[in-house]
C-alpha cells in the first residue's frame, strides 16, 4: 500500500468501511487481495480506497463511491463475491460493514 | 489497542473516517491519542472507535456517533480542539476527515 490519501471528493459520495480481525490463514490471501483492487478499479463509480492494519491488530479499509449502483455493482461482482466467500471461510475471524452517505468532508495537507 | 471491532448499531448512526499520513514527531503524541481516546467516550452519542495504521503507511480511525449533536459535541471541545491544532503543527503531514451517514452494516463472525 501507499501512503496516498483519499480527497478531494465533492459530496454526496458513500464510504463502505470494511473493519476486520484475521486469521492465521493467509493462503492466496494476499493474491487475493490484489487481484480485488485491479477489479474495484474497473467499478464505474468508484472513487479510491485506503487500508490500513495494525500488526496483530484489526485492518480498516475504506472504499469511496460515488453512489449506491457503484456500491452494488461491486457487490454484485461474481468475483468478488468469490472472494467475499472465500473470507468468511477461511480468512476472517470477524468484520464488519459500515455503509454510509457523505455530505461533508475536510483536510489538512502541510504547507 | 485492542482487536474489539464496533458491530451491531442499529442505523442510522454516523462514522467520521479520519485518515492520516504522520509525521516523524512523536512528542506527546501517544499520550494525547490516550487522552482524546478517554475524553471522546464522555461524549453523550459516542458509540465507538477503531483504528489501525500500517507501520510506514497511512492510519485510519472510525468514530461512531449516534447523531450529528454528538459530532457537534465532539468537534467543540476545548481539549480536543488544542490536539486538533497541535496535530496540524506537529504530527500530522496530512489528514482527510468524511462523515457519513450510515443507513445500513452488517457483519459476520466465525461460528
């Protein structure tokens, strides 16, 4: 990952915040992962994401859309939805998701 | 910080998704992140907060509230005020703040 933030955006646009506990399991895991964020990127109407995971700890990741067909025809993906199987067997210990409609936002960036 | 995800609010709730690249400055950093950690639960309509943040990388933190009054309530105090500015000199090279209104969540966990 990158340390590149998400701003910028003109509301209204959806955050989906996907939080998680993993497991041990980290088969294809990481392929996975990538091969996710190739296909999101394909997702009309969709913004940018960031994650984040604290070492032994819980991940956070926050995808930005730009309304709730884009968040739909990303869960509609029938390889995503593969993969979303795929957690809840064998990669997840828990998560949650937070889906939520944004009508402000600010930032800081250093002069 | 412990591994706890929030899960379960009945919406509508709000998330407030803060995202953060720091800084090299860690003075009074960790102790201040202990102390809005203390004084946000004193907020009446704080639900809860996750954070994670990749070593090297960015950092995200999720608050909960219950209303946008209890956001209000969050951003208008005076300690929290002060590490607001205190992160903008010190720590933080960059941040983006989206609140969002959550109308729906879900979640899962290993049976």
């Amino acid at each position: 990952m990158s340390d590149h933030l998400v701003s910028g955006l003109e509301p209204p646009y959806y955050t989906v915040v996907f939080t998680s506990v993993r497991t041990e399991d980290d088969h294809a895991y990481a392929r996975t992962a990538r091969r996710m964020e190739e296909l999101v990127r394909e997702v009309p109407g969709f913004l940018g994401y960031e994650s984040a995971r604290t070492p032994g700890g819980i991940g956070i990741t926050v995808g930005y859309f730009r309304d709730e067909e884009a968040i739909a025809a990303w869960r509609a993906s029938a390889e995503h939805q593969d993969a979303m199987r795929r957690g809840r067997a064998d990669w997840y210990e828990r998560y949650s998701v937070h889906v939520g409609r944004v009508e402000r936002s600010h930032g800081f960036e250093r002069g």
